[in-house]
RNA sequence: GGUCCCGUGGUGAAGUCUGGAGUUCACGCUGGCCUGUCAAGCCAGAGGUCGCGGGUUCAAAUCCCGUCGGGACCGCCA
C-alpha cells in the first residue's frame, strides 16, 4: 500500500510543487469524457479535488490512494467555498485499496436522513461533517475539561461498574452474579458514593469523566447511559465547588466558542420558581411569571379562588387565532392546570376574554398595571396552587417563546438554595429534593431539628445547586453530610430506619466514624454540555453510538436475547410476558 | 402509564383533509455523450407489498380499527 504523505484538508498553495500521496474516501466523482475526471477525495480533515485521467472505475465512498503533484488551479476555476479550493493534485495516479457499495444515504448529501437509518449505518454517518465536528468538539471539550481539573490539583480516580444496588433514586441497571447465583450487581447511577469514600481516604480533590447508567425513559437530552464530570472536594464550602465547575465549564466554552464566558450568575431556587416557572430557568429570553395573587384575592370568581395566580404577557401576542388558543388550553391542561385564562389587550385598554365578565373593573385594571399589558398584548394565566402555577406557566413560557438551541448565546447559571425536600409522599415522609446525603442549609438546621410539620420541613433550603445551560439541566452537587448525628437525623426524617440505613448506606456510615471531613461536590453532563455548545438540539448527535428512544441500537439489534446455556449459568429463568 | 407528530423506489419530500390506473419533484444508482468541473452538464434507463394486519367501499397510499417502528413531550430521571 502506498503510503500517505499529507492529509487532504491540510494542502495549500504551500505545498505547490511537491508530490504527494493523499489517502481517503471519494467524495464526489466528475468524468469529463473519456481523458479528464475530477476526484474529491475526503480525509478526516477536509476535501482536495485530484485531477485523474480515467475515472470511470471509481465510484462514491471507493477508498483510495491519490498520488500526484499539488498545483496551482487556473485562476478561473478556483473554489473559494473550499479550503483548498485554489489548489489540486495534479496527474494523479490512483491505487483502489477498498470498493464500496453505494451507500444507503449520501454521506455528503444536502438533506436530512431519517435518525433510524443513520444510526443503522452509524459507521457511515460518522463520516459526515456534522459527526466529525461533533465528536472532535466533544474530545477537545473533554481534554479542556481534563486540563482544567488537573490544572486545579484534582487527581483522576476510576470508580468500579458493577456495584451494590440502592433502591434510590433512579431504576438500576442490574447484572446477575455468576459466581453468587441469585445475587445482583448494579451499574452506577453516578459515583456517589465512591467518591465520598474517596474524602474520607483523604485523596482531597477527586474527579473522574464517568459513564452513569439510569434505566429511565429516554428522551432528547437522556440516554439510558451518559457521561459525566464527576468531582468532589474535601475542607470546602459550595462557593468553592461552583468556582471550580465554573473555570472547567468556562474552558470547554473558550474551546469550542473561541472566548470565555463571563461569571456565572446566582439565582435561589425559589426566585427562579417565581420568575420563571423552572429550576433549570432559560435566561436566554425574558417573559417572566407575574404574581397576580393579590389582584384576585377578593375575587368573586370561582377559578380564581386559589392560593396562587400568576400569568404571562406576550406582547403584541394578541392577534393570536382561538385555535391556537385552544391548543395552548390543551396543552396547559396536558400539564396539569384546570384551565388557562388568557386576556387579550385592545386599543382603548379594553379587554377580550372568555372570563372577562368574571372580573371586576378593579381586577382588570390592577391585571394590565401589574403585568404591565398594553394595546395588542395577551395575558396568559392560571391559578391553582404555587407548585402547579409555576409548572405550568414554566412550560408555557417555553412552549411560546424559546428560542432555536443555537440562538442567544451561552447563558449558564447557577441554581442555589434548593429546598431540602421536594414533597411530602402519601405517608407524609418527605422526600430529598437531591439525595439523602444533601447538608441543609445552616440557618434552616434549627427549624429542621425543631419542627417535623411537613410544611415547615418543605421550608428548609439545602446547600445542594444546580448548574444550568440554556434550559438545560447540565448537573447538581451539594455540600454533603459529614456528621453522623446530621445524618441520622436526615434518615429518621426520610423515613428511613436504623436498620434499613445500616443495611444501604452502612459502609457510608462506618466510613464516617473514622474520621471524615467536611466534603461537597458536584456533577454535570457532558453530553449535555457538548451538545449545547456545538448547536445540537439532540444529545445523539454528539454520542458515536446512542441508542433510540425506546432503547433499542438499530446497528447491533441490543437488547437481545441470550442462550439458555447463559441463562442456566446465571440462575435465570425467564418468565412469558404479562398479558 | 399518557398526549401528539411521522412512516410513499436507495435518500429526502409532495400526494392523504376532499377515495378513482403507483402519479410527481429533487438527490442517488446504471449505461451513453462530454477536456476545467466542483450541487458539473446533456441523453436514456432501472428501481415501489405506499411499515404491517384487518375493516368500510364498485374502488383505499388516501377513510375506520388494530399493530409495529421512529421522533417530541408529560409522568419518570434521589
């Protein structure tokens, strides 16, 4: 074989002159009868036009061995819409190393392909220049990422696949014991526990690129296993750990984008409830949640007799049609609302409304002074209980008005001051907003340890925040419990026993007797990140081998069944589906 | 568990609402012509179980029911 001289991308009027071996894939072919043919040969990092005698043998996606002299084109048929479209390779001679079948899409081709038939034939679309620049972004934003962790003293640990199941969190992957027949390993939902461990055994500043594994639905930004930049830092308090995350995040920005982000800015939890009906807020745009509470707190209308209203005006939105109206009705009921209220803004301060005759002079005057409506502006809004409100309208705000994943810049935030616990669940246990190893908050710990009203418990912030990209959750970590009797106390809320934590969690707490110091962390996505950063609305796009929606590989047919041999070495039996 | 959208030669779309011959467009493919193209051009050609099954009808890509596959979302994802 002949070996290669130069890549094809990388050619320029520098190279004129020279003889050089290019080795590739065809791109394009062009026959100009019997004695001229163009060939574009396509290499990792670009496209060169040989200039070949005969061509007739050589087909789309041939791989090939071009040797041949770099030369000047003549003036008048250079390509500016190529990099080296000022020069080719001349009197070329052409070794065929591999034949092709036409391929099921074209590589180089103009139109989308259906996802199943691209995933099919991954190996194919990994040729494309989307996939190329994709996962070359993706290695460049994790070398940055490596960089910036090692530059900031943290050593890389590998934490082990197959470990215990804990019940929660997410559904567990599990793999049979061989060896233990009956028994079960789990594939980590993340490295949590380990790298607490890691504390402990004093490694100080631990971090690790770790493949997570969760057995829920898949969505766009979900795959059934992920990767993330998983770290955790002893002696430190959260302002610390989101530094840190913050110079990681901010050099995988600078690599891909060119230029650093400015600071990341703070916002509590519950203001971002309020203001944007979201915990992973997109700051990208603006139409805010209004409270309108207090407006309707008389209100002689039954809808609104609620312990929150809030709405959202989209301006000069009123020449909205009543179908679209309706399906925005549909929607927000889909979401969980009873209804949607919208108030449409005329030219003399008069309003249109299906409930217009249920309000008052009073309510909908104090309705377009507080969301500040004016003339062709509509008004969007619901009353329920907080939680519902925000949802709800949180949704709504998107569903109108957000913006397409490579418009309005790169907006990260922080999320702070979540609340300890989510709700409360039928036996009126509170559940962890984050997870059970989350410290609260250190001006909530009295009322903590005071009060077991479940109302007030849903009051006790946590120091656990979020990292927010877009929209998109990118990751969560908390400043962690380090103090048995916190811990405990944690538990016995949770409604977990001193047996049933000992039997879970027991190495966790043994670890704890011996010496453990304070310790907070955090995690985001990678996937995640590496998609909004190269414009991606889909995290598939920037994984070489994802998975579909359903959780199935159109390339290697998994999850498949395996043989009876396997099933009897494991213990198993498998049981006919339910009908 | 639920809601919505999509499935038509190798690829992408139109046709479906309003039933009437597998019709159309672009790319690709095969053959021919063509000495400066680069979305090459011109000529000719091949290629289809309209995802699958059932129903309605004189007649179904089109209407109805079911099912499979893909996608978006709600639930779920400590």
């Amino acid at each position: 074989m002949t070996k290669r001289t130069d890549y094809c991308g990388r050619l320029s009027s520098d190279d004129i002159g020279r003889t050089v071996t290019v080795c590739g894939w065809v791109s394009k072919r062009r026959e100009h009868g019997e004695f001229l043919a163009f060939v574009d040969l396509r290499d990792r990092t670009g496209i060169v036009q040989c200039v070949v005698d005969h061509a007739h043998d050589i087909r789309s996606e041939y791989v090939l061995a071009v040797t041949g002299t770099v030369r000047e084109r003549p003036p008048e048929t250079a390509n500016n819409d190529l990099p080296t479209g000022s020069i080719e390779i001349g009197e070329a001679t052409v070794e065929i190393l591999s034949h092709a079948e036409p391929p099921p899409f074209q590589i180089s081709g103009r139109v989308d392909v259906d996802e199943t038939i691209r995933i099919r034939h991954r190996y194919l679309d990994l040729r494309t220049s989307r996939m190329q620049r994709n996962l070359r972004s993706r290695a460049a934003i994790n070398a940055a990422i490596r960089r910036s962790m090692d530059d900031q003293e943290f050593v890389e640990l590998e934490t082990p696949m197959l470990i215990a199941s804990t019940p929660e969190g997410a559904r567990d992957f599990v793999v049979p014991s061989r060896l233990s027949p009956g028994n079960f390993y789990a594939l980590p939902q993340s490295p949590q526990l380990f790298k607490q461990l890691c504390m402990v055994g004093g490694m100080d500043r631990y971090y690790q690129i770790a493949r997570c594994m969760r057995d829920e639905d898949l969505r766009a930004d979900r795959q059934f296993e992920f990767t993330q930049l998983d770290m955790e830092m002893s002696f430190v308090d959260g302002r610390e750990v989101r530094a840190v995350i913050s110079e990681a995040v901010s050099e995988a920005a600078e690599v891909i984008t060119g230029e650093r982000p400015d600071s990341i800015p703070e916002i509590p939890w519950s203001e971002a409830m309020n203001r944007y009906g979201s915990d992973k807020p997109d700051i990208r745009f603006g139409l805010e949640l209004v409270d309108l509470t207090s407006v309707f707190s008389d209100t002689d209308f039954n809808a609104f007799k609620a312990p929150t209203i809030k709405g959202i005006k989209v301006e000069a939105g009123g020449d909205i049609g009543r179908n679209q109206l309706d399906q925005l009705t549909d929607k927000a009921k889909s979401w969980g609302a009873k209804g949607l209220v919208w108030v449409k803004v005329g030219s003399s301060g008069e309003v249109t409304s299906p409930v217009a005759k249920f309000m008052s002079e009073a309510e909908i005057s104090g309705l377009l002074s507080t969301m500040e409506a004016t003339e062709g502006d509509i008004c969007y809004l619901v009353a329920d209980e907080w939680r519902k409100v925000v949802h709800v309208l949180g949704l709504l705000r998107l569903e109108l008005a957000r913006p397409p994943v490579n418009e309005g810049g790169l907006c990260f935030l922080w999320v702070v001051d979540f609340p300890l616990f989510e709700d409360v669940d039928d036996d009126g246990n509170p559940l962890p907003a984050h997870h059970p190893f989350t410290m609260p908050h250190a001006d909530d710990l009295e009322l903590l340890s005071k009060s077991s009203v479940a109302s007030d418990l849903l009051e006790v912030r946590s120091q656990a925040y979020d990292l927010v990209l877009n929209g998109w959750e990118l990751g969560s970590g908390s400043v962690r419990i380090h103090r048995r009797d916190i811990q405990q106390q944690i538990f016995h809320l949770l409604g977990i026993g001193e047996e049933e934590s000992q039997q879970k969690f027991g190495f966790l707490m043994d670890a704890f007797r011996y010496g453990a110091p304070p310790h907070a962390g955090f995690a985001f996505g990678i996937d995640r990140l590496v998609a909004l950063l190269v414009g991606e609305e889909n995290i598939r796009e920037v994984i070489a081998f994802p998975k579909t929606q359903s959780g199935t590989d159109p390339l290697t047919n998994a999850p498949t069944s395996i043989d009876q041999t396997q099933l009897d070495e494991l213990g198993l039996r498998v049981l006919p589906p339910a009908t």
